[in-house]
C-alpha cells in the first residue's frame, strides 16, 4: 500500500494518490491531471478510481479530465449531483482497490454531499481518514458556503456537521490517520493547521471542534464565529465543478506569445486586466501603466480569485520569462480560463520597445520610522483583521486588501500617504491596485510591519490572535 499527499501550497491544498496491487485511487485532483497518470505509469499501475469529497469552492478539481483520460470513474459521496456522469456513493459503500478499502463516509455540514473516505488495510483495519473539508488539523470546515444550494442556513449547516463529526468520525480510534483537504491558508477554514498529516487522537485533544464535552449549541456557536465573507470566485468554481469545463492544455494552446505592440494591442481590444505576477521589487522599479500585481510567488491563487472578482475577466500576462505556462496553469487552477496570451520576451522586452513605464514610489522602514518622528504622516495598515489587532503601529489606519475596492474613497487625493502589509506583498498588490485607479500619491514601506517593528516606532502591545474573537 502506498499513500502520497501531493501538496500544492499556493492553494494550501492536498490531493492524494493511492496505491495497492497495481491499483490506484486519486482522491481531490488538481485540474492539471498528468501528473497522477504518470506516477501510476512510472509504478506500472492503472487509475481505478477518482475520489472527490465534495464539489470543492476554492479550486477547479481534475475529476472531469483524468475520468476523460483514463476512464475511470468519478465518484461523489450521497446527494451530489453533477451534470457529468459520475457514481454517487451510498452511505458506507465500500471500494475495493487492489488488497485495501475505500468506505464512503457521508459527512454533511461543510456541504451537504461533503463525504470521508476510511481506508481500511489488507487486514480489514482502519487506516486512515481523508477526510476533504468536513475536518481538518486544528479546526472543521465552514458551514457558510453551501447556504444558497441548499436553502439551509449556517446554523443549520453546522449542526448538520456537527453530528457528522460525531457520528461519523469521532467513533473512529485514536491511531487513524487524518488526510485533510487544506492547511493554513485555505479560506475554507479559520484556524488550520500548518501541518498536513496527522491523527484523529491528537484532533480529539486538540481541535477545538472535537471536544468531547461540546454541545451542538456550543459548537454552532464557535463555528460560526469570526467567519469572513469567502472569496467571489468561490461559486463559481462550484459551478464548474458540478458541471464541468475545458482541457488546461487546450487554455494552455489558445494563449499567444504577444509582442508588445501587439500585446497592448489585445489588452485594449478586450478591455484586458494586465496581470504582473513578477517579483515585489522587480513590479516596483518599472512596470506597464495600469497593470495589477499579484506576485506568482506568493499566495497567488487565493489574491487572485479574491480581487478579480469575474473568472470570465480577460487577462494579459506579465510574467518571469519561463514562467508563463505556470501562470496559465494556476489561473486556471481557480477558474479563470480567459488568458488570453503574454508578454513575448517578458517586460525587458516592453522597456526595450520604448513604451511608457510606470514605478512605485518605496521607502525603508528606517526612513519611514524617521519621517514618522518628524512630522505626521498618513499610513494605512492592509493586513487581514486578526494580524491588526495582534498589533499594529499606533496612529494608522486599517483597510484590509480584500476590501480595498471598496474603500478606495478612504485614500487621500492630494497628499503623500504610506502603505504596508506584513512583509510587502500584499502592499504592492495594494499600490498596483491603487495606481490602476488613478491614486500615485502613495509611498510602500518595504518589508512591512516584520522591518517596522525593528525600528523604534511604538506598536501596541502584542495580543495572540488565537486569544481573539
């Protein structure tokens, strides 16, 4: 028996490959699918089955595919409903993959046809648990996203998974192994984990939705506690993963190497969203006017289905060169299938034709500590809620980067003000936005409130964000 956790940390996702006798099972795949028919090729073995644990929100899955590809099944757990053909598991159905098992779970709360496969070895043993997004390290997955395809609320929903927990996985030993769906970083949960494997013993001591003495009106209760609204894109992934979508090597074949002229060309034709996925420093020293920031080497997936809210939007790319299938790729990843080419020879190439550049205005955290003793300045703080209160600079104003569009009246017009994040990511994602709607008055503190604590500045006093609520 083998067990692979194939983890994609730009997602904070795990699909799993599962081996036994020349057998193999994939449960939750990434759209790009050859990846798992290569591995079963290399062992010499065959994909017998293609496990989804529920219509996922925050991904487009391979399930449509790699069934296409390799002709096995997709099988979804008691009342899914796709429009593709596919097996829909009876509660407690078992699969059987070469000497091991594969019994599905139904465990409703996160989604209504959220299901757990128990794998039970060539002895008849549980084994392990992938459990999807109905329970993952540190926390359970959140009751709000399936509120409109089933008409039941998040109190509702949540008391729903909390008898799932119950009944369905609690009553498991101690020894067996949880696989999650997601680590830290999926808004699919609130506090997961940073770890990715562990077991259902330390969950049960652990995870604060585990304890033994919780009532469901407790358990509703701190679920639903502290939720943000999920990203835009969400939906609309569970759309096209109930009803299918294109080939990523087909989107990967339609995007055309652009050269400059051209590639401004296709941006004003289509109203196109320039999308800079290059390095921090590199957007900040020179880049095409009116272009958006979001750097493939950060949390990419997730800032890009939370600030391009339309998955139809078309997108022109400028990217490392090298790197633009990659690109393609993990756009399309969340959804977001209209790319419609890049930038031949990278930005290089567009300094070199003589177009007209744009710049961010940066400062050091030393000098910025130095103005700040000087005279008073405007900053504003774009981290996420929980890092603010955790501590922030004294005098600062706080607007996360996920409503930024929406306070973008909050920003002076007609005087200088500074910006920063944790580390100067998200603040150039920030000032990209900003400069695209006409505001050049701001400066980026580099390396962010990591380099301003280092200064002498006064931050308030540092409170552990699992204290609060």
């Amino acid at each position: 028996m083998k067990i692979e956790q194939i983890y994609t940390g730009c997602l904070a996702q795990g699909a799993y490959y599962i081996e036994s006798e020349g057998e193999v099972a994939i449960i939750d795949p990434l759209r790009e699918v050859q990846q798992y028919i290569d591995k079963a090729t290399a062992s010499g073995a065959k994909i017998k089955y293609i496990f989804e644990t529920h219509f996922h929100a925050d991904f487009v899955s391979g399930h449509v595919t790699l069934a296409q590809k390799t002709g096995a099944p997709i099988i979804y757990g008691p009342t899914a409903s796709p429009t593709f053909e596919a097996h829909i598991a009876t509660d407690g159905e078992v699969f059987k993959l070469g000497k091991i098992t594969l019994t599905a779970l139904h465990t409703p709360g996160h989604t209504m046809e959220s299901t757990t496969y128990l794998l039970k070895d060539e002895n008849g043993h549980d084994h392990a648990i992938f459990s999807g997004d109905t329970l993952f390290l540190g926390d359970v997955g959140r009751p709000d996203l399936a509120q409109k395809a089933t008409s039941m609320t998040q109190e509702e929903l949540a008391g729903t998974l909390f008898h799932s927990l119950r009944n369905k996985i609690m009553t498991l030993g101690d020894h067996v192994i949880v696989y999650p769906a997601h680590g830290a970083g999926s808004a699919c949960g609130k506090n997961l984990s940073k770890e990715t494997i562990g077991n259902l013993g330390e969950q049960k001591q652990t995870n604060y939705a585990l304890r033994a003495d919780m009532t469901e009106a407790e358990f509703i209760a701190e679920v639903t506690d502290g939720l943000l609204p999920p990203p835009s894109y969400f939906p609309l992934n569970v759309k096209l993963n109930k009803e299918g979508y294109e080939d990523v090597e087909k989107i990967i074949r339609e995007n055309q190497a652009l050269d400059p002229a051209a590639f401004q060309l296709v941006a004003d034709e289509n109203t196109a969203l320039i999308l800079d996925v290059r390095s921090v420093s590199d957007f900040a020293q020179g880049h095409i006017p009116g272009s958006i920031f979001i750097g493939i080497d950060g949390q990419f997936a997730p800032w890009v289905g939370a600030l391009i809210t339309d998955i139809q939007q078309p997108i022109v790319i400028v990217a490392p060169e090298g790197r633009e299938e990659e690109t393609i790729v993990r756009l399309s990843r969340v959804g977001y299938d209209n790319s419609l080419g890049f930038l031949k020879g990278g930005f290089d190439a567009w300094k070199k034709s003589g177009l007209e550049i744009d710049t961010v205005d940066q400062i050091s955290a030393e000098e910025f500590a130095n103005k700040m003793h000087q005279e008073e300045l405007n900053v504003f703080d774009v981290r996420k809620p929980g890092e603010f209160e955790a501590s922030h600079l004294e005098v600062v104003n706080h607007i996360p980067l996920d409503v930024l569009n929406e306070h973008l009246a909050d920003f002076p017009t007609d005087q200088p003000f500074y910006i920063h994040c944790a580390g100067g990511y998200r603040s150039l994602i920030a000032a990209s936005i900003l400069k695209a709607r006409g505001y050049h008055n701001m400066i980026d503190v580099i390396g962010g409130f990591a380099s301003i604590k280092q200064t002498d500045l006064k931050t308030t006093e540092f409170v552990c964000p699992s204290t609060l609520k």
